[in-house]
C-alpha cells in the first residue's frame, strides 16, 4: 500500500482512544520522562514569560518618549537638600542652599553631584563634601569644615579684610561663627601668604603654630586667653614663634620643641612675676630649654590693646637667667 | 541537526520479542541509529494479557535502543496485529456533478466519504482505512481522478478495524514510558511494504508475515492492499505441536525446531534421527527425523491453507502475478517457500529487505520494524504535504484580495 491511499477515518478512530495513562501505570523510566518532560515545559515556559516581559519592558520604554523609564525618573522635585555636617561644624542649611543654588523644580537625577560638589568645595571653609542621592527625592550633603586658629589682616586692593587661618594653611573668611569666639583667636603678624585660586594659603608650614594655639587653648586656657598676636617672623630662620599678650608681655616659644613643657614654664615665670609684683613690660624666652631668660623693662603697667594685630613688642635690656626652678 | 529532525521510535510488540528501532528523520532522509530486542513477555497472540510484564520487556527494549542511539525518542510508530483485528470492505459512487462530467475535488471528497461511512459494531475502532483504486466509469484510475471526465465516480475501502481495549492496551504500553503513539499500523502492511516492491504491488503479491503467535498477511492488487488478515497462528504453535507430539519441554521443542524443523517432508529415512543436544551429556536423546518434519510440515500447510481460506475469492493465481512473499521469524523455517508455492499455486520466494538496509537488520524478524519506520515516515510526509497544498501562503494572500 502506499500511504496516499489511506484516509483519515471518519467514524471512531485509534486516534480518539485516550493516550494518557495515571502515574501508576507508568514505569519508573516513563515517570522520569514525565518530570524531565514537565521540567522542560517549565524552562520553556519560564523562556516565553521572559522574552514577553522583556518586550513589554522595552515596549513601556518605547511608549515613554523613547527613554527608558527608571525608578529614578518616576521621581518628582527635589525636595530641599539636607546638610549632614561634623559635631563642630558652623555651617547650616541656608548656607548650604545658598552655595549649592539648584534651580526649582530639578529632580534628583538630574543633579550633576561632581559639579554641586565642586560648588561646595569652592567654600574655603570647606575641608570635605559628599553628596547622596536617596530615592526618590533626597539629597542629602555631608561636609567637614575647616576650624580656625588665628586671624590674619591682609591688604588687599588698598583695602584690608581680615581673615581665618586654618591649621593647614588656607587662609579663608569664614562664615557661621560666633563673633565672641572669633575675638579670642590671636592674630598672626609676618605671615607670608601665597595665592591659591581664588583665595590664599600660607606660603609656610603651619603645623607648629597650630599645635602651639591648640595646646595653649586645651593646657593654659588662663594664658591663651591673653595671647594677642603671634608673630612668625623668625619661624623660618630660628624656628621660634613670638606671643604677644594684653599685658606687655612678649613670649618666644621654640617651635622645634614640644609646647606643652614651654607652657607649663612660661605659667610659672608669670606667675612668680605677679607674686613679686614685678610690673613692666616683660620678655620671656621659652626657646632654650630648660633655661629661661627674661627681661623686664621697668614702666608703668601696659594697656590694654585693642584686639587688632600689631607689632610684637621690642625686647626688654634686663637679662635675668632662671637655672632652676628651685632657686626661683 | 537541524531543527526538523526527530527521531521515530518504532516498537513492535510481539509474541515472542520485543523490537524497538530508532530513525533519525530530517524530514528528508531517514536513518536508523538504535535498536533495542528484548523476549516478550505478558504477550498473547499479540495482545498484552499481562500489562506490567509487557510495560517492562517494552520499555527495557526501548531503553536499549535509547541507549545505543544516544538520543530520546520523540515518537512511536507502534505496530499492531492480533486476533481482534478485522477487515471489511465498502464501495460507495456517486456521479460526477459538474455539466462537463469533469471530475472535481468536491465529488472525490463525497466519494470517499461516503465509502468509508459505514459504522462499526460498539467497542470497535478503524486502524486503518486503505483505499482501493479509484474507477471512473468502470474504468481504473491509480491514481487522482480530479479533471478526469466521467459520468459515475467510484471507490472502495478496506477498513481495519479493532476492538478499542485492546488497541488501549497496546498504547498504554508506550504512553507508560511517557512516549506519544503518533502512527498506528498493521503489522501485515509494515512487514509487506518492507518486502515488496511498488512493481510486485502493482503486479499483485500476497506478503506472508509470520511470526511467533500470528500471522499476517496482506494481498496487494493493482499497486494497493486490497485485503489484510491476522491468524492467530504461529512459530509458538509450531514448537507447542512439537512438545506435545515428542514429549519435550517448550525450550527443547523449540531447539529442535530451529535445527531440524522443515515447511516440508525431505526425509526418505523412517530410522534416522537426530540427537536433540548434540552434546552426549546426560539427558540428550534421540529423535526421529521424519517425525519433526511431519509436525511442522503439517502445521505450516495447515497454516497457510488457512490463510488462503480466508483470502477467498480475493486470491486467485492470475491476479497474484508476483505470488507470495514470506517473512517474519518462522519464514526461515527451511523450505517455508516451497510449500508456500505449492499451498497457493504460485511462485514463493522469502522477502528480503531492501539493499540499502544495513546487513545486521536484514534478518526477516525486523522487516516489520524496519517496515514501519518507512510506511509511518511516508505517511507523515504525504500528511505535511497535503495541506500546504491546499492553503499556502500564496493561496491564501489571493483568497484575501478576493474576498476584498
């Protein structure tokens, strides 16, 4: 017989006898088959609901003017950014909008982090500035700033402004501070500045004077009160700095040296000239170690000063040496 | 491989082996990589009487095959004989519609729907409904009659069919190992494809399968089958004649049956016998030649007398030019061809399969699976073909335009 012969039946067929048989009847190598098979179906059918959900993907991408919508472009305005800043930071919210000036209306994925960073940065207050995106509609901004350890009067243009100078050297205005606390920091004489972009740095390290205001502001807060200027005009050659006080009293610390030793001398010499009573303009020198010379220069007492920098005051002609603290 | 290709799985279950071959069809060529044998069991006359112990020898053997090929089946072309399957045949005519008396689509349809429209007894269910040549005015038309003009159209069929449960039974076999039954066919027309050429068919051949508990036959008439048959009868009834008629068991009778058993009488030698071991160990014995050759002899002339019964008028000599054909695993019963020849009056020869079949599967107990791949593939190709005939793509843009 050739095939072409024989027709579909049309009365009841082999073929409408049911094929599928219960789990029972089956052998253990059908049963394999059947879950091999049943797992193939299920890769197949996980396949198509894949493809279909990557076309509907596409396909929802496609309808929104053919950008891909993301979570963060379902995103509305931002809302106003949060300042994030260290325990003894100045710096608030006002001047952080201020500084990052975001136009209204801007969503979070537009925001250009590199550039508003660089913004912040701009502020020489500034040390460090992270940015953070918080879905959908936060910015948040953590900052570092600068803390001051002198003030500095600089001419510039014919004009003079005083600034803040930081223990790293930038020099910058400042903002946020508290006019009282500003007050009570020295003021450096004979810093050389050195431009830095758009503002200053000092041209030498400053390590010694900060470790100098810092140690005298946490160890001898009675003296430091009284520190009026700072000069560093011998810093370089002879490693010295020179403290000027309120009271006439002129002090030349040993920058090389650890200061806390040189406060704890420099308390005792003062304290022993107001028990003698010794009144007068006075130079102490704390840059010989052990030995302190000093020199009192007999005149009525010295003025109050105003809080503006000024020269150091010239040494006195006296010379007294101190060899010990017993024979004082 | 391609994304087309599939490999068929055929499996005859049979009364005495199991046969499992795979083809790896491209949809243009057909190759076998596997073949799986297991002895049968659970199986009766070709009917499973025994579900779990024919499931396991079945799939066992289709593991096998599995296993040799390196690949799954995707489909089973199942082979099905046994003593419930029948036959009938039913003409229908019509005359031709058009005024021309050309011949369209429409009165072919009507023809053969109406010659296969003949309903079954209850429980019953069509293998197969094989059309006979077509005749247009009396006249035979091998093959379409569509644009042929003529005044009456007609068309019979030769429908099998079976009883239902145990066509389920057979299925259920291969749905057990979670396989799809894609192609059912009659174990006579595999077998006969398989040995028969398209010029014996033509010619007109009857093709004798006879295997280990039926036989099938199938008579080919002016290129088609035009009668198919099952007797229940077999190379079992062949050694059980023997055990009862020499007191043996069944796996000596069935020794002496392969070594001396003949389709017909050569012994002049009443005295001469023949040792059923050959070994001489204790237990082996004599036993007289002429005997076992009487035995079978009469079984196979017995056998095939029954056959040419129930062909009946259907056979005759002249229309049987090419004669008989023989094959399934008794058909190497030494000198089965001769008595064929002598029973149906006709030239008989054993079939052989096709030169182009591998050597290790041209053994006569394969040629109806080998024969079932090849019809099953042939019909699912003229299947996919018919209808991207009828409703192409072409077709179908031009019935668009003209509808609009």
């Amino acid at each position: 017989m050739s095939p072409d012969n024989t027709n579909v039946p049309s009365t009841r067929s082999w073929r409408d006898i049911s094929q599928p048989v219960k789990s029972r009847a089956m052998s253990r190598g059908g049963r394999v088959r059947l879950v091999l098979a049943a797992a193939r179906s299920l890769a197949f059918g996980l396949l198509v609901a894949g493809v279909a959900w990557g076309c509907w993907t596409v396909f929802e991408a496609l309808q929104h003017d053919g950008q891909p919508k993301s979570a963060a472009a379902k995103t509305g305005p931002l809302k106003t950014p949060e300042l994030v800043r260290s325990h003894d930071g100045v710096l608030d919210n006002a001047w952080l909008v201020r500084t990052l000036r975001l136009p209204a209306g801007i969503s979070l994925i537009e925001l250009d982090l590199a550039n508003l960073r660089e913004r912040l940065l701009a502020d020489r207050q500034v040390l460090t500035a992270g940015l953070t995106r918080h879905f959908p509609d936060r910015l948040t901004v953590q900052i570092t700033e600068r803390m001051p350890i002198a003030r500095v009067r600089v001419k510039e243009s014919g004009e003079e402004r005083d600034f803040l100078v930081a223990g790293d050297g930038v020099v910058y205005l400042g903002s946020g501070y508290d006019v009282g606390i500003l007050r009570t920091l020295p003021w450096l004489d004979g810093l050389r500045l050195a431009r830095d972009g758009t503002g200053f740095r000092a041209s030498v390290d400053l390590d010694p004077v900060a470790r100098l205001l810092v140690a005298a502001q946490y160890s001898a807060p009675h003296l430091y009160r009284t520190w009026q200027t700072v000069s560093l005009a011998r810093l370089v050659l002879d490693r010295e700095l020179e403290v000027t006080n309120g009271q006439g009293v002129t002090v030349v610390f040993n920058a090389k040296g650890e200061f806390f030793p040189q406060l704890a001398r420099l308390d005792f010499v003062l304290e022993r000239r107001d028990r003698l009573q010794m009144a007068g303009t006075m130079r102490i020198d704390l840059s010989l170690g052990r030995e302190v010379p000093f020199t009192i220069e007999p005149s009525p007492a010295v003025e109050a000063k105003s809080v503006a920098a000024r020269a150091p005051t010239p040494p006195a002609t006296l010379t007294f040496q101190l060899r010990t603290k017993r024979e004082l | 491989m391609n994304s087309k290709t599939c490999f068929i799985g055929a499996v005859e279950i049979g009364t005495s082996k199991i046969t499992v071959l795979i083809g790896e069809y491209t949809g243009r060529e057909l190759a076998i990589i596997g073949r799986g044998e297991c002895s049968s069991r659970g199986v009766f006359k070709g009917m499973v009487a025994d579900y779990k112990a024919a499931s396991d020898a079945t799939h066992s053997a289709v593991e096998q095959a599995e296993r040799e090929a390196g690949e799954r089946i995707d489909y089973v072309f199942l082979s099905q004989t046994g003593s419930h399957l029948e036959g009938f045949y039913n003409e229908a005519a019509v005359n031709v519609k058009a005024s021309d008396n050309m011949i369209d689509q429409g009165d072919v349809r009507t023809v053969c729907e109406l010659a296969k429209a003949k309903e079954l007894p209850v429980g019953r269910a069509v293998v197969h409904n094989i059309r006979r040549p077509f005749r247009v005015d009396g006249r035979l038309v091998p093959g379409n009659p569509e644009n042929l003009v003529g005044q009456r159209l007609d068309v019979g069929y030769w429908t099998v069919h079976g009883q239902e449960q145990r066509l389920a039974d057979n299925i259920h076999v291969i749905r057990g190992f979670n396989l799809e039954v894609r192609e059912l066919v009659l174990a006579s027309l595999a077998s006969g494809h398989m040995v028969t050429s398209p010029e014996e068919r033509q010619h007109g051949v009857l093709a004798i399968d006879i295997g280990g508990g039926t036989t099938d036959f199938v008579l080919y008439r002016d290129g088609a089958p035009h009668t198919t048959g099952v007797v229940p009868v077999g190379g079992s009834h062949l050694t059980n004649d023997l055990s009862i008629g020499l007191r043996l068991t069944e796996g000596q009778a069935e020794k002496l049956k392969l070594r001396f058993g003949r389709a017909g009488i050569i012994t002049k030698d009443k005295a001469q016998k023949v040792w059923l071991d050959g070994n001489f160990a204790i237990g082996d014995r004599q036993f007289p030649q002429l005997a076992i050759e009487q035995i079978t002899s009469a079984r196979i002339w017995e056998l095939l007398e029954v056959v040419k019964k129930k062909l009946g008028s259907s056979f005759s000599p002249q229309t049987c030019a090419s004669g008989v054909v023989l094959t399934g695993g008794t058909a190497k019963l030494a000198g089965i061809a001769e008595t064929a020849a002598k029973v149906f009056g006709v030239p008989a020869h054993l079939g052989e399969a096709p030169t182009w079949i591998s050597e290790n599967l041209r053994d006569p107990s394969y040629h109806t699976a080998l024969g079932l791949l090849y019809y099953g593939v042939n019909a699912k190709a003229e299947k996919t073909k018919s209808p991207r005939r009828r409703g192409g793509l072409l077709e179908s843009v031009t019935r668009l335009f003209a509808q609009s």
